[in-house]
C-alpha cells in the first residue's frame, strides 16, 4: 500500500530529491573523512581536558591565589622581621666601623642580604603585581584560559556545530546500509555490450534474434530505435513498416510484418542482481505506448516491474508462479519530467518508491534467485496509436549491494 504522502501527493520534485540525495551522499563522505581527521581529534582531547574535574580545579586554584600564601610573601615578611632585628638595626648603623664589619659576617645579616636581593629581584616585583590582580584578571593570564578559550572558539565553530548537528541526527543510516555495485549513466554514444544486449536472453539463444510478444504491435528492431542523446538513453517506438519475430505459446515462433517498430534492452550479458536497492531515473513519453523498467529471469517467472507506464497509468507489479501483485496511480506527470523509481529487494520484502516516497510493499512472495534488468516499450494490441514516435528516456541506471 502507498504511504499516506503519496497518497496526498506529497512527492518531492526530481531536482530536490535528487540534490538532497547528492547531498547526503557527500555529507556522508565529509563526516567520516572529519571523524577521523586531526582537526576533530584535538577538539575532542581538548573538550575533554577543558570539562575534566583537575581542569576545574586548576582554574579554582589560579582564581584563588593570595599573596600572602606564596613563597614570596613569606619572605618579605621574614626580610621585615630582620630589619627589627637588633643586630641588624646596628650593623645598619655601624655597617663602614670595624664593628659593622664584623657583625656583616654574622647569619642574620647574611640572610638580610639574601632577602633583599630576591625582595628587589624583576621576579619578586612580578609576582607581587601579578597577586594584586582580581581572579579574573589572573586567570586571563594562565595557559589554562587560553585552552578554555581555544575550545570555546571551536565548539562554536561552523565545522564543529555541523559535526555535533549530525551526530545528534544522524542520517545516514540508509547511506551506510547501501554500497554502489553497477551505474549507467550512458555517457558512451551506445549502449555497453558488455552489459547490454537488444534481445531477451531466450531470442538470442534459441533463434538469434530478438522477439516480441503475441500481443505486441511493434517489431523490435535490434537496437536501431536504442539512442544516446545528451547522456540519455532513449527507446523509441515509431510508425513504420517492419518484419520481426513474434513468441506464441501456440505457435512458437513465427515472422509477421508490423505497422510500428521498437527496441529493448536487457542486461542478461554483464549484470544480474538479486537483493539490493535497483533504482532508475526515467521519463515516459507522453503516448500509447507501454514501457517497463523490469527485472526479469528467462524463464516467464518471476518478474518484477520495477515501474510500468501503460494507458496513461505508471504501476509496479511482482508476478509469481500462482499469482501477482500490482498497483498503480496516475501516470500524466510522468511524462512531463523526470522521476526515481526505486524497488528496494530485501528478503521476504520488496519496496517500491517513487523519488524516494513509498509506493508499495509486499511481505511475501519475494523472489530470492538473481533477475536481469530490462527496459522495454511497445505498443499493446489493445492500446490506442496516439503520440507517436514516441520516446522511453533514462536518464541514469543504479544497483545497490546492502553492506
């Protein structure tokens, strides 16, 4: 069943979807690259020492500071005490008499003189001035401010902020379940053989050449109505006279001449997947025509269709060998733009969705061998002949392994 946003029509235009996508990809790139550079390496060391208990307490301590705690005070304090000395009061006195001379060499005048130097010392003087300072005029001056500061300018920082964001949110988790195992993005001027071929696997074994259906009206042409065009790969169906093959269950296999002809492709030579995320960016043309996005196996089942345009409807379908389940919606938007069609394939489920909103669900009945992909457009015996020539156009093929 399609999610209520698909069914209010909430689906995200192709470009945004497409750009948000992108985004989340390089997002994701730029996260784990950051994760694990030294830039984000030293915030966190330093993030941890600036909230640590001892960083905490240093910082009380340095606020703290008295001068009458320190070494210095300590000394002036004794410096004075000598200076009232009686001994000292004499040889301050008498310091140039023979007396003087004598009392200079005694321990208490020794020490005066020891005192003094460090009282009068550039250190002393600098302490004093540093302990007349308030807290935070010390704090200011210590190594532990300018680390506190460093981090506070970090945790603010753009790169920080968008790393911290993203953690809390963390959207990558579809990012990290999907790997890019195959991409087409038909930038050769045809179609890669190694890949690609215009017949089904069956035609080509059997009889060498491709086929259609009992109740197609189009000749496929073997890749003659296949093009490449600005990085587009375009399936045309047009009005003209050709002979192709047709499959009938009644009568095998047998040539007949057709008003109309088209093409197909299939991945049978180089690519067959089995569970993943297989998603295609496709426009329908605006006709008659039926055009599939499929995944197939040569035998009839089981078959998926990833995205099916057919009188003026778009529906995804699995088949099985007792039964099928198939939905489908409007179809006209389609064919004025470009959309993703996605089918995530997990086991016991498939996904469908449509720029990346779901549009249906299955829980049973889940194929579980590998299919090929295909891409097909014909005209039906019932269908009307209106718009053509007409124009199956992708865009771009991907094939996702789940990591």
């Amino acid at each position: 069943m399609a999610s209520l946003r698909f069914l209010f029509g909430m689906i995200p235009a192709t470009s945004r979807y497409e750009a948000e996508t992108e985004k989340a990809y390089s997002d994701y790139k730029e996260y784990t690259r950051f994760q694990k550079s030294d830039e984000l390496k030293h915030f966190q060391e330093l993030e941890k020492q600036v909230n640590s208990p001892e960083f905490k307490q240093k910082v009380k301590e340095i606020k703290s500071q008295n001068f009458k705690k320190t070494e210095e005070f300590r000394q002036e304090q004794e410096y004075k005490q000598l200076l009232k000395s009686s001994m000292v009061k004499k040889y301050l006195k008498d310091k140039d008499s023979e007396e003087g001379k004598s009392l200079a060499e005694s321990s208490e005048v020794k020490k005066l003189h020891e005192l003094e130097k460090v009282i009068n010392s550039e250190k002393f003087a600098e302490t004093k001035k540093y302990m007349s300072l308030s807290a935070s005029q010390k704090y200011e001056q210590s190594e532990e401010f300018k680390l506190e500061k460093e981090y506070l300018e970090l945790v603010k920082s753009e790169k920080i902020l968008w790393y911290k964001k993203i953690q809390k949110k963390y959207p990558f988790s579809w990012v990290e379940k999907w790997e890019l195992s195959f991409e087409d993005k038909f930038e050769a001027s045809k179609p890669d053989p190694k890949v690609w071929m215009s017949r089904y696997p069956q035609g080509d074994k059997t009889v060498h050449k491709p086929f259609v259906q009992a109740d197609d009206k189009a000749a496929y042409t073997d890749g003659k109505n296949t093009e490449i065009i600005d990085k587009k790969l375009r399936i045309l169906t047009k009005r003209e006279k050709g002979k192709g093959l047709v499959w009938s269950g009644t009568h095998g296999f047998f040539e007949k001449e057709f008003d109309f002809t088209s093409d197909m492709l299939c991945s049978a030579p180089g690519l067959k997947t089995s569970y993943g995320m297989i998603e295609a960016k496709i426009k329908f043309g605006n006709s008659g025509v039926t055009q599939a996005f499929s995944l197939n196996t040569e035998r009839m089942l089981p078959h998926i269709d990833v995205v099916k345009f057919e009188k003026n409807k778009i529906s995804s379908a699995s088949f099985w060998k007792d039964g099928k389940s198939v939905s489908s919606t409007g179809g006209g938007k389609y064919t004025s733009d470009y959309h993703i069609f996605t089918l995530i394939w997990e086991a016991g489920k498939l996904t469908w969705k449509v720029n990346g909103v779901d549009f249906k669900v299955l829980t049973g009945n889940v194929p579980d061998m590998e299919l090929f992909l295909s891409l097909s457009s014909n005209l039906k015996e019932k269908a009307g002949d209106n718009g053509i020539p007409s124009a199956f156009e992708i865009d771009w093929i991907r094939v996702y392994k789940a990591k």
